[in-house]
C-alpha cells in the first residue's frame, strides 16, 4: 500500500469519528429539548383494521397516557413503552416509534403498520368463532368490523410449529390465482395432513403435508385432465397425494361429514398410474417427512 493510500485511509477513519461524533453531540442536546407533541402515520393497507384515532386511543389506554407528551424533555420520553404498549395490540403488525428534532418544534413519531392477515382459521373447539394470523402467528380474533378475504383452514394450531406446517402451502395460494380460486377452504387434519376442499363439486384432495407442492399440484391436474372428465366429478370420493409418486383415489361413496377425520385410503381404492412419473406400489403407512420425496 502506497504511502498516499494510508494517508487517504487516516484521514477517512478520522472524518468518520468526527462526524459521528458531531451526531451524538447534536442528538445529547436536541434531546433536552421540550416535546412539541405526538404525530401518529399509519400504512394504508386498505384493511381498515387500524386508525390514527385508534392508535391514539390505546396509547391513552392502560394506567399510563402515552400521547401525553406535550412540553416533556425528549430524552425523558420512554419511546420503547410506546412501541410495546402498541405491539400488544392484536391488530397491529408492527410499531414505530422515534423523535424528530426541528427548530419550529420537536415531535415523537409513531409509525404503524396494521395487522397483514395470511389465514383465517375456524377452530372445531370453539364453534361459531375464528381469527385471522400474520405471517409470524400473531392472531387476530374475527368480527364484523373487519373482513380479509384470504385462506380458511379449519384445524386446532395451538403452537407455531403446527402454524409452520401449513404456511408454505399458503404463501404458494397467495402467489397463485389458480390454485387459491380452486380451493375453496382447508382442513388440518390430528395427524397434521391437509385437506383441501375444492370450490366445485368433486372429490377432496388430501394434499399431505405442504412439501412437494408443484409435484403434487401436477399430479392432481393430471387426475382431472385424464381420468375426472372420463370418470367424471362423483365417481370418486376423495384423493390422496401425501405418498411420494402416486395419486391414490377412494369410490367408496359417502357424505362428507365435518368429523375433521379423513381417511387416507378407503375401500376400492384406485392407485392410478398417470403415465408421466414412476407409481410406486400402494402402501398404507406414508412416507415419513424425513425421507428425500
């Protein structure tokens, strides 16, 4: 390295602490200023689930008002108690909250963005009641005030981990027109296979678990392409992709019952052979999750 280069170099580390600590210094004395008052912006996400107005009312809430911050020294604005106070909120996604520093008056900012609902979930233990989650888990409970057309499941998700299970088969139905209008809702099954309930008549799909998504979305295209317009809608009762390179489908005929419980395979089971993958022979028990599919 040239001895200009170390030059250039000394000179940058030096500029670089001197800015930053101008910074720090001008922020210590910006803070000892008095607050002008509060300004709440919230995302518009077209939900209607939060409102400026709404945002101020729970922070008002509680044994502590925290928009009162009007003539307070900055520095003594607690602006994590307002970001937890608001992250508490079911319908909040996410919150927050810093100071401005102005010469014609110094603000707190509250910056939300309100709940981003990925699935609606009706719960079989509570009957007549459902909630909607974000992508992280965090639940929403489901009302008149608020409606966000996106997946129904039913199932009981008492852990994130079941949650886990079906998400990457709902990102695929909220990139996918197709596959998010042919479904018209879903089903999580004890045993944690998926059920998918087609908008038309016909049979239901057990999908499995939410790997191999494309593989399987081929195969069921394949059964209707080749063997529904043929068989036609009724002949069978339901189908099952969960076993890696087999579409397994049950003319056993029975009325869908919401007993949550669907049967993997039933009598006159079909193991079809659609012609464009290896069938492997008819097993009862389905491969386990950490085998390669």
């Amino acid at each position: 390295m040239s001895r200009q280069s170390i030059v250039y170099m000394l000179l940058s580390i030096v500029l670089a602490v001197y800015l930053g600590a101008a910074l720090f210094v001008t922020e210590m004395m910006s803070a000892a200023e008095p607050a002008g008052g509060m300004t709440v912006a919230v995302e518009d996400t077209g939900s209607g689930f939060v409102t400026a107005e709404g945002v101020r009312a729970e922070l008002k809430s509680g044994d502590k008002d925290l928009t009162a911050v009007g003539g307070r020294l900055l520095k003594n604005i607690n602006l994590q108690a307002i970001e937890d106070r608001l992250m508490e909120v079911d319908n909040i996604e996410t919150a927050t909250v810093y100071r401005t520093f102005k010469k014609d008056g110094s603000k707190i900012v509250v910056e939300v963005t309100p709940m981003k609902p990925v699935l609606r979930i009706f719960d079989p233990s509570t009957p007549g009641k459902s909630y909607y989650v974000n992508h992280a888990g965090k639940r929403l409970t489901a009302n008149h005030r608020f409606h966000k057309d996106v997946p129904v499941i039913i199932g009981q998700f008492d852990t994130n981990d079941k949650l886990n299970r079906v998400m990457p088969l709902i990102d695929y139905m909220t990139n996918d027109r197709n596959l998010s209008a042919f479904v018209s809702s879903m089903e999580m099954t004890p045993n944690n296979d998926i059920i998918l309930y087609p908008a038309h008549t016909g049979p239901v799909i057990n999908f499995g678990d939410a790997s191999m998504i494309k593989n399987k979305l081929k195969r069921i295209m394949r059964f209707y392409q080749d063997v529904i317009k043929v068989k036609g809608y009724e002949y069978y009762d339901t189908i099952s992709v969960k076993w890696n390179g087999q579409l397994v489908a049950t003319r056993h005929k029975k009325t869908r019952r919401d007993d949550h419980i669907l049967p993997d395979t039933d009598i006159d089971a079909d193991n079809i052979d659609l012609g464009y993958m290896d069938t492997v022979p008819l097993t009862r028990q389905p491969v386990e999750p950490t085998q390669t599919r």
